[in-house]
C-alpha cells in the first residue's frame, strides 16, 4: 500500500486537531464552507468511478515479543489466537473506499489463481463489490503483503508479488470491460503501484479511449510509467515520488516541487502529499496549502489510496478540486487513526469536519 500523508512512528503521536467553520486553504485568502462539504458527501451514493490497478491482499498478523530466537538473534513474535486480519490493498483499497463511501466503483485488475486470489475475491464479495473487472491469470501470483505487528509497531513484512507484465489475454479482458464502463463513470483512477498491470500497450489503449470520452484520468502514480501519464487531469504523488519523479533531493520548496512537476508531466493540476504537512494542491497554476489533520496514529498504510479514491469520487459527485482535496485530507486523517489498511464511511468523515 502506498504511504502518502504520514510516515511511520514507533509510538502513537498526537498532535493538535485543527477545528474548523470553515475550511482554510492557505493561499492568502480561500476558505471552505462546511456546508458544502456535508452537499458533497450527501452526493457521495449518485457518483460512479472506475479504478484501474494493481490489485493486492493485505494480511496483518497481531502478536507481542517475549523472547528472542535460539535459532537466530532475532525476535519471537507470538501471534495470538485468531488476531489475523485480511484487507484489500492497492487499487482494490481504492474502490473499496469508494464504495465504503457510498459511491459505485468499477474496478480493473489481475490476480493469480491461488489461495490469496480467492481471498481477495470473498473479501470484495463480502463488501457487496463487483468482481466481473477482475481477471485472473493461472501462472501469476496475487500480490501479497504480509506484516507482522506488535504494540502498533510493524516488526516485518513479506511481499509476495511480481511486476512481469500481464498477458495479451488480460490486457484484452481488462481493455474489454474498461469499455463497457465508460458510459457508466464520471472519472477514472488509475493506482499504480508497478506489479505489472499497466503495460505500455493497456496504457496507451486506455488512455486514448478516456481522452475520446473526455473522462477526466487522476493518477497514483510510479516513476516507471510517468511518461505515459502526461496530460492527465491530476497526478497525486507522495513527496518522495515526487523527488524521484523530478531526480531531485529534498532540499527545495513543496510548492516549487508542484511547479516543475506540472511542467515536466504538463498535467492540469497537481495534488501533492507532505506527510505532517499536510497537501499542496496546484490548481490553475496556484498553489494552496492544506494543513494536516493531526490525530493518534496507529498505521499509515494504505492513506494514499484513501485520498485519491475520496477526491474521485467528491469530483464525481459535484465538489470543486479544491473541496475534493479537503475531503480527501479530513479521509486520510481518520485512517490513519485505525489500525492496518483501512477505509472510511459517510458517517465518519461526516462526524469529523463537524468536530
């Protein structure tokens, strides 16, 4: 999962929670109504979003430290009796924020025939999601990212993955259903994690049908496939792949950081993720600061994907990019609250703009 607002600690931090009437947007004079807010997440259920990506399983394995190995000095991490938790991650976690949010996600992507495939499945099909997007592949393994978590800490991970490119059999199922979606969808995600998915030939294919259809693309994007994303409606990255993206060291401003990353990629707008310090949106060539949300943070897992799934669908369902953006920062300051890859419902993000 991607780590876009926060970076890990060893302990649970808390900092000050900003209060708001209205949201303030620090470019000298812009503010947020409330109002308009709750008008947007009321519109949440009308809008519909089509998620392109990786898709991943996330396990968390919950257990405590007691000793260290005889075999090896290492630490015994004791996994306790049924604290096993299964979630989706990658782009599936996108669509499942979507639709926890109360809008339709369509989602496109591959996994493997075996057991964390099938598990990724029950897990969309327990959350009422659709499934006829997802192709699986006989020979590919379905990303899987295991971590093993004590006192809120993550002590290991295990990835079980590939980024050899899809078949000329899926790229075909996958282009075939992006299609029938297109007359169903208001914006499009793409969540690109490089395992593998979005191949130069799917890229250039879809790309090209979402400008024909003037559906506007937001992205999550990796340094691999940054030239094929040029023009895009918005580029979301975190600040490290933003430095990656412009071979630069971290050292200079955010909002220089926004400009150059606009006129390297020649996207419209840029949203970028600062840890602590909170988003810079650039929006018409200005550039406006969104403060962070300081609360308890238990993991930051899977934050990015919270974000750019909360700005689709607020576009989708009305919201300026400067209301979505805002939405998208109040999203990720409760995930970060709970523990593992989580998602955000109506109610929550409702009750924390009014607090």
């Amino acid at each position: 999962m991607k780590k876009s607002v926060l970076p890990v600690r060893n302990k649970m931090k808390k900092t000050h929670l900003s209060r708001y009437s209205a949201v303030k947007i620090s470019n000298g004079t812009s503010r947020i109504n409330n109002g308009k807010l709750f008008e947007t997440i009321k519109n949440f259920k009308k809008a519909s979003v089509l998620v392109i990506g990786d898709l991943m399983l996330d396990e968390f394995l919950f257990g405590k430290i007691e000793r260290i190995s005889p075999e090896a000095p290492v630490p015994v991490v004791k996994i306790k009796n049924g604290e096993r938790k299964l979630s989706l991650g990658g782009a599936a976690n996108v669509a499942y924020n979507i639709k926890t949010l109360g809008g339709k996600a369509f989602l496109a992507g591959v996994i493997g025939n075996d057991l964390q495939g099938k598990e990724l499945l029950k897990l969309m099909e327990k959350s009422d999601m659709d499934t006829s997007g997802i192709i699986t592949e006989n020979k590919r393994p379905t990303t899987h990212k295991l971590r093993a978590i004590v006192h809120w800490q993550q002590v290991i991970r295990l990835d079980r993955e590939t980024n050899e490119e899809i078949s000329s059999f899926s790229n075909k199922k996958i282009t075939d259903y992006i299609k029938k979606c297109i007359p169903k969808v208001n914006y499009v995600v793409i969540s690109d994690y490089d395992k593998g998915l979005l191949t130069k030939k799917l890229l250039s294919e879809t790309l090209n049908i979402f400008k024909k259809s003037k559906i506007p693309v937001l992205v999550d994007p990796t340094l691999k496939n940054m030239q094929y994303y040029r023009n895009a409606y918005l580029i979301k990255p975190n600040l490290k792949e933003a430095l990656q993206i412009l071979a630069k060291t971290g050292d200079m401003s955010k909002t220089k950081i926004v400009h150059e990353l606009k006129e390297r990629l020649l996207c419209e707008n840029v949203l970028l993720t600062c840890g602590e310090e909170g988003m810079i949106l650039l929006e018409n060539n200005q550039a406006s600061h969104i403060p962070s949300l300081g609360k308890e943070i238990h993991d930051v897992t899977g934050a990015g994907d919270t974000v750019i799934a909360t700005v689709a669908l607020a576009l989708s369902a009305g919201a300026s990019l400067k209301e979505a953006a805002v939405l998208s920062n109040f999203a990720a300051g409760i995930v970060v609250g709970k523990p593992g890859t989580s998602a955000v419902t109506c109610k929550e993000l409702t009750e924390t703009i009014k607090h």
